[in-house]
C-alpha cells in the first residue's frame, strides 16, 4: 500500500511543506495518498541548485556515475512489488502491466549504467587538403547542463525513467516535474536518489500543477527541455522554450497492417493486435489504433479479433485476471466515448463495446469508419480500435501515412519486398515487422515524426541530445 503522504525532492532532499496535492486510486476514485505540491518559488530553488551542481556533476568519473545507476537497480529490484502496487493504484494501470513497467524501468536504468562509461569521442583526419597538412581534430561529448524534464501519466515510472537515467549517465543535473495525476512512481525514485552522493543539487523532482510550473519552460537556466505528453501541449512548449534545446515524445494513432499472407498465422496476429490495441486500456501513444486489413482476409481477422477482445477481463486492476482497467479519469473516458458516438452518428458500427461507466470504458472495435472523424484522425488514447480493409500495398502505405502523427506502425507479412518497402515508405520514426507498433524495448531509438514530435529517447540516444560535442584542433609542432 501506499504511504498516507510523500514529500518533493527539492535539491536531492525530501521536503514537506504541504500535502496540497491529492492522488486517487484510479479505480475506486478514492484519495489513497496526499503529496506535497511545489509552488513556484521551490520550482525557483531546485533551478538554481541545478545550476549549482553543474560543474560538480560534471567533474563526476564515469564510474561514479555507474554506481549511482546500479544502486538505483539494486534498490528498484528490492521495492519490485511496491512500486508496481504504486503504478496499479495511482494510474490504474492492471497488476501485470504495472509488473512489466517495473521490470522496464529496471531495464532502462541497466542499460544507462552500461553506457556510462562509454561516452566516447573520435579522432578526426584533417589532412583532407595541403593547407591543413600537420593538423589532427579529437571531439568528446559535454554535460550540455541543467536539463528540464516533464513525463505523463500513462508509464509514470518508465518515461521519467527515460529522461532521468540518461542525464544521470552523462552528468546533467535535473528538475523533473511528474504527471500530477501520477507522482508516487517519481517520488519513489528521488528515495532511492537520494541513497546516494549525488552532489547537491544534482537533482529535484516537484509534482506541479500545469497552471504553476511555466519555469520548466520558460527559464532561459534550462539548456535542455524533455517533454513527454500530448501534441497540443508539446508544440506549445516547445514554442515558449526559448534558445533551450527541446525533445518532444508526443502522441500518435498508431497503424498495423496485416498482410492477405497471415492467414495461416490468424490466431497469433489477433493475439498480439489485441494486447497492442487495449493493454493498459489503451492508454500508450505507440497502442494500436488503426488495424489495415487486406480484404481478402478482412472477414476472418473482423470476426476472430472481435471474439477475442469480447473475452478481455475489465475491472479492478488489482485483480490478477483484469486486462482492462481504468482510464486515467472520467473525463478522459467521456471525451473517447463522445468521440466513439461521433463516429457513430456519422455511419461507423461498433462491432463489440461502446458502454461506459465512470473512467472504465469497454474494449470497443468500431469499422466503417470516416476518416476525419477524431476517434481516426487523432489520438484516441484509450481502449478503441478502428479495423479497416484495403486493396494492395500501395494502398495500405498510403492509409497509414495518411496522418498527421508518424510514431511506429506495424506489419504482419512474410513479404520481405514489402518489409523493406514499408521501412522506405512509411512516415514514421520506426516500422515493427511481425508485430504490433507498440512493441518496444528500451536501448533502441524511439521517437516520431510529423506531430509525434522531435529527437529520439532510448538512453544512447538521449545521450546525444544531452551532450555538446567539443573539438579540440591540433597542429603538429
């Protein structure tokens, strides 16, 4: 169970000025734990210590900061169980997949322990003419400094893990500002942080309201802004950041195609379209959103993956048999039900689903669906999925470009011509053969393109983006 009440951590220190901030089990709606709220002036102060602990953190040997990640792994495997009940309770997440997100950010923070210590540079050849005959160049990557990071609700552990782990491989001192919906997993985090010696300052994690926390944006001391969250508050970020350098991981509608050659394979494609579409109620920006069919094998596809999603177990996500639990609010859940009824309204059949109650909302599939309608066009972020059949293979292509988003889309297909094709052609940052686009392992690149957002997270490739590379030219005597 959870504590009664949890500090901030302003400048590696727990502190509790208030216990302002309410935090819900998702299922039941009742408050299950209180948290302290930081207000502007304390986003001020985990700033400035940031600043402060620049060089110290900088200064700190590669091995320093590999044991600091491994403490944390050692640590996250013994609090295994209460951080996953944590992740159940307060985003409602099902047991499981609160299991599998502890076991992910364990992962994360191996993987950065990894490449701690091999942050190397290169020598470069400049004798590329006469006139630089006698020079050679050497680069290495720098701390880029004091970072800003704001992370969702939907894997509260996990994407601050993201943003987190590599900016303590590298040296980045950091302010982390967790989904105020879901901070427990955070806060659980600078417990184990603050275990260790880490210099002063080095972190700060301060749950806030979105309406108070403009310094993680605005503050011209941030060198680096990491946001992971909605396209709208994304862009609007990234517009008012300033000179920062700014990453965005934003949504998408994610697009599987499944090839007329899978038939043989049904059971196993409906399986994995399945978990991809409603695990953790949808909620992931990679979930499985729009299911491209070839018409051939439409029928069979529409009728098996319907009977599966009926046999999906909703309710209590503490219960090991649930699949579908909760959405992050009842809000959220009325706005993906209004745009499911819009739908309706406008010519599509739901084929299984469609009833809500509270913030849980069925499993529903929907076909015939217009295009424009926002349950196709924009980020259901909830347990809908959209089948829809197509032609050829220039056809499906053209579908799931045919959206402003361009995280991952998946395909099924023993084709290897169409696998390189898709990998050509598709306007997305990754295309995942043989399974769902929501399929995901944390050292690889993630990131999209279009409104998905800007850079790539998986922690060699956070690296990049918190480090400058420096040269150093030099002539010959």
């Amino acid at each position: 169970m959870l504590k009664p009440t949890y500090p901030y951590y302003l400048a590696n220190r727990p502190v509790a000025p208030n216990t302002d901030l309410e935090v819900t089990d998702k299922y039941t709606g009742k408050v299950a734990t209180r948290v302290a709220l930081a207000d502007a002036k304390a986003i001020d102060a985990g700033i400035a210590a940031a600043v402060a602990a620049q060089e110290p953190c900088r200064k700190m040997a590669p091995f320093q900061r590999q044991a600091i990640l491994e403490h944390c792994v050692k640590r996250f495997r013994e609090r295994f169980d209460e951080l996953a009940m944590a992740l159940c309770i307060e985003a409602g997440k099902p047991i499981k997949d609160a299991r599998g997100e502890v076991t992910r950010l364990i992962d994360t923070f191996k993987v950065a322990a990894e490449e701690s210590v091999r942050i190397d540079g290169e020598v470069i050849n400049l004798e590329i003419s006469p006139r630089a005959k006698g020079y050679r160049a050497f680069t290495k990557r720098v701390p880029i400094g004091p970072c800003s990071f704001i992370s969702p609700f939907n894997f509260p552990l996990n994407l601050a893990a993201h943003k987190v782990a590599p900016a303590l491989a590298v040296g980045c001192p950091f302010v982390l500002k967790p989904a105020s919906r879901t901070p427990i997993g955070a806060l659980i985090i600078g417990e184990v942080l603050a275990e260790t010696d880490l210099p002063a300052g080095a972190f700060s994690i301060l749950p806030a309201h979105r309406d108070g926390a403009d310094l993680f944006t605005t503050d011209e001391r941030f060198k680096l802004l990491s946001f992971t969250g909605s396209p709208a508050v994304g862009w609007d970020l990234k517009a008012r950041s300033g000179k920062k350098k700014v990453v965005l991981e934003l949504g998408g509608n994610a697009a599987a195609i499944v090839d007329a050659d899978q038939a043989e394979r049904l059971d196993f494609v409906v399986e994995r379209m399945c978990f991809g579409a409603f695990y953790q109620s949808g909620q992931s920006c990679i979930g499985v959103q729009r299911i491209l069919v070839q018409e051939t094998l439409y029928d069979r596809f529409r009728d098996a993956f319907v009977a599966a999603t009926k046999k999906l177990v909703a309710g209590d996500p503490k219960d090991e048999k649930t699949f579908i639990g909760p959405m992050i609010d009842g809000k959220e859940a009325k706005r993906l039900d209004d745009w499911i009824q819009e739908a309706v309204k406008a010519g599509a059949k739901i084929l299984c689903g469609g009833k809500r109650t509270g913030a849980m909302l069925e499993a529903t599939v929907l076909e015939d669906v217009d295009p424009r309608q926002k349950v196709s066009c924009m980020e259901a972020f909830g347990p809908v999925a959209i089948l829809q059949k197509y032609k050829d293979f220039d056809d499906a292509i053209r579908l799931v470009n045919d959206s402003e988003f361009g995280l991952q889309a998946g395909l099924f297909t023993f084709d290897v011509r169409k696998t390189m094709r898709a990998w050509d052609e598709l306007d997305v940052g990754g295309v995942v053969i043989g399974d769902v686009p929501s399929f995901r392992v944390d050292n690889m690149p993630y990131g999209g393109v279009k409104d998905s957002g800007l850079g790539r997270e998986g922690i060699r490739y956070a690296i990049e983006d918190m480090t400058e590379i420096r040269l150093m030219v030099m002539r010959d005597a």
